[in-house]
C-alpha cells in the first residue's frame, strides 16, 4: 500500500519542516517557514508598483493582478501551515493509526482496507496531478522570457528583455546585474509558491479523500451489523461504530477549523482571478506563447478550487449516507432499548457535514457556479470588442 501524504510530506521537508524536531530545530524551523512568508510577501511590492506604473493600460494591469492575487492567496497559506502547523502533523498521524487498524482488521474487515487503500491510490494521483500543474505553470513563467530570448538570437531579431513576472523594481531591473538577480529571486519566490501549494491544497484533498474512505467503512460495517444478536454484544457493537462516528465528525470539524481561512481565500480570490484570466486569454487569442500560459494559469486556479469544492462535497455526501446504511441494516430486529438508542445515533447522523468558511461552503455547486461566471465574461468581453 502507498504511503499516505507522502508527496505533501515530501514539499513540507523540502521546506525544512518534520514532525519528529526537538525545540532547537522548531525554532530554526520558524524562522525558515517566517523567511518564506516575508519573500513572498515581498513581491506584492514589484507587482503593486507594475500595475500603479502601468495603470492606464488594462492589458497589463490585469495581468499582473492575476499573478499578484495567486501570490496573496499563498500568503495565506503560508500563513495558514505557521498558524496551524501542528494540527496538520497531528491529522496526518491520526490518518496513518486509522490505516494501520484497518489493516488489522482484514479480513474481518476487507471492505474498509479496500476503501482506505483506494482512497490513498486516488489521494497521490490528484495531489500528484496538482503539484505537475502548479509546477508547469510556474515554469511557462519562468521559461516566457528565456524562449523569446531563444527565438529573438535564432532569427537574429532585436530582442527586448522580459522579466518572468509583471513587476517592476525600484532600480534598473531590465540591465546586468539587476536582471540576473530579479530573475533567480522570482525562481526562488515561485518555488515556494508552488512548494506551499502543493504541501496544503494536497493535504486538504489527501485527508478529505481518507474521511471519506472512512466514513464509507462505517457504513459498512453499519449495514452487516447483526442486530439480532445478544443485547450484550449488540451494544457492543454499537458504542465502537459511536466511537467511530464521532471520531470522524471530530477530524472532520478540525479538517474545517484549520482550514477557514485558505477556503474563504480560494473562493474570494478565485472569483477575482477568474475575470482577470478569462480578459487575458481573450486579449491573446493571437499568441500561441500567451495563451498557453493563462490557459495554464486558468487550468491551475480552477484546479485549487476544484480541490476544496471536491472535498467538501464528498465529505457531506458520506457523512449522510452513515443516516441511509442504518435504514438499509436489520436494525428492527434489535431490542426495544437499543432501538431507542439507536434513533439517537440516527438523529445525530442526519446532520450534514460541511466544509464552510463565512457564507462560502465548498461544493460542486458552488464550483459549477464559478464556472459558469467564467463563461459569463467571454461572452461580455467579446461583447464589448
């Protein structure tokens, strides 16, 4: 079986960070995840002062907002991990101990392995997916100005140097040595954007994906209950699925605790990337070199998105199916007092589980809303040209 949120682990070491660190190399670590943010927060700088120097041309000011409201996003995620670094680390153990006791359980239980391993092959591939797409986009930035540079000596053109990213610096950023510097300090500040990316948008996914898996070995084990048997062992059986239920609700309102902010962030800024995109992709229908790049950056936002709305949606669809796997058991066949408990335990699995911050709720419908905002602003901006 494939180790869970390796890939995510894998990010999150390459930023420094372990969740076996004494006190020394949590300090250090600190520092390290406190550099990162205050780099990326430094761009917002150089691509403030592109678009209040470019203000009058829409074109260019979009452009940069796009990349300016991605690197805000990041601020928050960045901000996010720092806040709740722990939890996270705490969620992937539990995660783990859940996986190993499933394993145990076989074949007792060989539908809840096969539901947990699924759940981990499914996990790597979209965490995987996603990390290749944030990775690429990042690259057609940084390989933009290198190709044109490329082609220009090629066909032994006049070529006029680009910076990766929309930004402008307060000194000459276009000449040697400034150039060279812009250049490898955007490398580094797109590396931890895609790093950070990957590390907590994969590890919301990957823990959504497992309470899933989780959540249907429950109802498994719910619907092959034999409630004809003895009171005693019956009531037995009863308090572990409890246990169980509750420990699932519990790792799900953590999973949305800890992550509030980020998905009240991806869904504001996502509504605001979407038009600046969509205006770009329109405006470069004539160049092959754009419109790969925010055909990227399009694919890339709205994969984020998906990711939350994804893992929202499967998280409420599962836990109200735990209400359905009691109604599909031979619960009738129980006692008159566990039947009594066992309308408690139906009652509390009638509630759905959301995962929300403020009014924004993360769910397909509200991911095919987004989209459908984004179809809206073709037909406006070709309305207007």
């Amino acid at each position: 079986m494939g180790e869970l949120f390796e890939l995510q682990e894998n990010c999150l070491r390459a930023m420094g960070h372990s969740d076996d660190m004494d006190s020394t190399e949590l300090r250090s670590l600190s520092f390290k995840h406190i550099s990162s943010l205050l780099l990326v927060t430094s761009a917002q700088y150089p691509l403030i002062s592109y678009a209040a120097y470019n203000r009058n041309e829409v074109e260019k000011v979009t452009a940069c907002l796009s990349v300016m409201l991605t690197n805000f996003l990041t601020v928050i995620k960045i901000t996010t991990f720092l806040v709740n670094r722990q939890a996270f680390w705490d969620m992937i153990r539990r995660f783990r101990k859940m996986q190993h006791q499933s394993a145990k359980q076989t074949p007792r239980n060989a539908k809840g392995l096969d539901y947990v391993t699924k759940a981990n092959k499914q996990a790597a591939f979209l965490g995987k997916a996603y990390c290749v797409s944030c990775g690429l986009t990042g690259l057609y930035f940084m390989l933009g100005p290198i190709i044109k540079m490329l082609t220009s000596s090629s066909h032994k053109t006049i070529y006029v140097r680009e910076l990766p990213m929309p930004m402008k610096f307060p000194f000459s950023d276009l000449q040697s040595p400034g150039y060279e510097l812009v250049f490898l300090y955007t490398v580094v500040v797109t590396v931890i954007v895609v790093a950070y990316a990957s590390a907590v948008d994969g590890l919301f996914i990957s823990f959504a994906i497992n309470l899933r898996a989780h959540f249907r070995t429950l109802q498994d084990i719910i619907e092959n209950s034999k409630f004809s048997s003895s009171e005693k062992k019956v009531q037995e059986g009863l308090t572990s699925i409890v246990r169980y239920h509750q420990l699932l609700i519990l790792l799900s309102g953590k999973l949305r605790a800890t992550y509030t902010a980020t998905v009240f962030g991806q869904f504001v800024i996502t509504s605001l990337q979407v038009g600046v995109i969509i205006y770009q992709l329109v405006k470069n229908m004539d160049s092959v070199m754009d419109l790969l790049l925010y055909a990227s950056f399009f694919g890339s936002i709205m994969l984020q998105l998906f990711i939350y709305c994804y893992g929202g949606e499967i998280i409420k669809a599962e836990s109200l199916q735990i209400d359905i796997a009691f109604r599909l058991s031979n619960w009738y066949l129980a006692s008159p007092k566990l039947r009594r408990s066992l309308s408690v335990i139906i009652q509390q699995s009638q509630k759905e589980i959301l995962i929300r911050a403020g009014f924004f709720v993360a769910s397909l419908a509200n991911f095919v809303g987004i989209c459908r905002t984004a179809l809206s602003f073709i037909t406006v901006i070709k309305s207007i040209e």
